[in-house]
C-alpha cells in the first residue's frame, strides 16, 4: 500500500491562497486518476477537483475558476494551488491516488486541515 502524504494546509484569511501537496512513497503501476477530496465538520466527503491520466481535469463548481489541480510524475506529487479562499473552503483536504492492477486500488493520505478564517 503506497502512503500518501499531505502538506501545506493551515491558517489563511479569506481571500488569501494556500498550495496543498501530496508526495507519495513511491510510484504507481497505472494511475486512473489523481485527486484532492475534503470533508468540512459534519458533512460528507467531497470531491474538490481530480485529474485524470490524460491530463484531463474536473472541479466542483465551488471551487471552479479558484482551485487548480496538478501534478509532478517525476517526483510523484499532486498539488492543489487555492486561491481566494473562502470560510466554506474550511475543512480537512484528503489526496487520493486511484492505482489500476487486477482491480482499482484506491490510496488515500490522512488528510490535512485548512481553515479559513479571519
């Protein structure tokens, strides 16, 4: 089982920008899909964005237009640069690395919190 490690959360005023990594322990056979999920108190995991093995990318609509996702496949590392934070963007963020062998082999980190406050 691969370990996926997050850094980069914490504190930031509204309106302000974090950039999230996530390093993982080492590669991946075949990746379905890379992506970064997150769980704000008393609600449900979401999707934030994710991005496919073809580079392709999909968002929320919460965060369209100020979250971007990407990533390194030189140094297995995804990021998730959020700009123009807002208090609702608070919430623990979790990567995910979708592995492909006989089945799908879903990864996850142990998350990180971010919060958005002033």
């Amino acid at each position: 089982q691969a370990q996926l490690v997050e850094s980069g959360g914490g504190l930031v005023q509204p309106g302000g920008s974090l950039r999230l990594s996530c390093a993982a322990t080492r590669s991946f056979s075949k990746i379905v899909a890379m992506g970064w999920y997150r769980q704000a108190p008393g609600k449900q995991r979401e999707l934030v964005a994710v991005i496919t093995s073809s580079s392709s990318t999909n968002y929320a609509d919460s965060v369209k237009g100020r979250f971007t996702i990407s990533r390194d496949n030189a140094n297995n590392t995804l990021y998730l640069q959020m700009n123009s934070l807002k208090p609702d963007d608070t919430a623990v963020y979790y990567c995910n690395v979708e592995e492909e062998r006989l089945a799908i082999i879903d990864h996850w980190g142990k998350g990180i919190l971010v919060t958005v406050s002033t």
